[in-house]
C-alpha cells in the first residue's frame, strides 16, 4: 500500500521507510459507488481521505441549489478542513461523482500516529499549509477573476473538462450551466 499514499506522504516529509510502512498501514480501502456520500451535511469528517482512484466533490446547497466547492482525484486528498479538525457537524456534503477507491485514516489512528510517530506533525503541518494556500488561492480568484478567466484556468488541468459533469463545473466557477455553455460558445467562435 506504501506506493501511491508514500508518494503523497513523501512530497510533506521525508519517512523513512519503516515509518511509511507504520503510517499507511493505518488507512483503510474503501470502496464508493458513483453518486455515494462520504458524510453529509451534519455529519462528521471522520476521516483524512487519499483517493486512489475515482473523483470526489465537496459540495454544499444555497437554498436548493447545488454549489460544488472542489473536486478531488486520484493520488490526491480530500478533506473537509474545518469539521475534520474541530470534529464539528460539517456543512458539506463529500460524493463520489465515480466509482472510487480511497484509503482512509481515522483521525483517532492520526492523533495516536501524532503522539508515536512525532515527525507526522510537522508532514501535516505542511499538508495543512498547503490546503490554505490553496483554499485562499480559490477564494480569491472567486472574487476577482471573471467567470470567463476562471474557465479558462480550468483549461489548464484536463481532468476537470473531461470527468465531470458541466452542471458541477458551471457551480465550481461560480455561475449556471447557461452562462457555462455561453462562454464556451464565446471562446469556440
């Protein structure tokens, strides 16, 4: 199991292989059906979640539409920051927008790793470092960029335009499927 989840892993700290071995021996595989919820609003993250294999979507509703938040795939994570970290009802929802393997660590089994295995600490430190820089990079382009330009950046990372569904892409960039489909035609011409 060290290959892929080691790889992530590695790319924050530098295990040892041992170590390695003793921190992914910790996750568990799971398998989501296409269109099956890892928590919904009001539940708990309870997990730090790798996906093998699959795409995952963080969501929530604004009244009775759906606003995808991010989207995650293969040899990447997903979590839901805040109610992983406070262990507080998410107001999220995490999908499996397609038949997924994921590896997933409790986050018992990671404070027990924090305690045991001290240099996961500073590993999560730069994780967690990473997803607000991330987060804060998103934000931002929310409220700056056109919509047009936000589309346009998804040009950049093909698994978007190709796995997921345009209704999720349109609610991603911040704008309806009509307008999704008015920039496309726009930018065709």
């Amino acid at each position: 199991m060290v290959s892929d989840i080691g790889t992530f892993i590695q790319q924050y700290y530098d295990f040892s292989h041992d170590e390695l071995e003793r921190i992914t021996s910790k996750f568990q595989l799971r398998k989501i059906e296409k269109n099956d919820f890892l928590f919904r609003q009001g539940e708990i993250c309870k997990y730090f979640i790798f996906i093998k294999s699959g795409c995952l979507r963080l969501f929530y509703f604004n009244d009775e539409t759906e606003v995808s938040v991010w989207f995650a795939f293969a040899n990447s994570s997903a979590i839901e920051i805040s109610s992983f970290i406070s262990q507080s009802p998410s107001n999220y929802y995490m999908q499996a927008i397609e038949e997924s393997e994921v590896l997933c660590l409790p986050v018992n089994e990671l404070n027990t790793l924090y305690i045991t295995l001290p240099n996961i600490q500073i590993m999560m430190k730069k994780y967690w470092e990473d997803v607000v820089v991330t987060l804060i990079n998103r934000f931002t382009s929310l409220q700056r960029d056109t919509a047009e330009k936000r589309y346009l950046n998804l040009l950049s990372t093909p698994p978007y335009l190709q796995r997921i569904p345009q209704k999720y892409i349109a609610s991603y960039i911040g704008i309806t499927p009509t307008s999704l489909s008015r920039i496309r035609k726009n930018l065709k011409k």
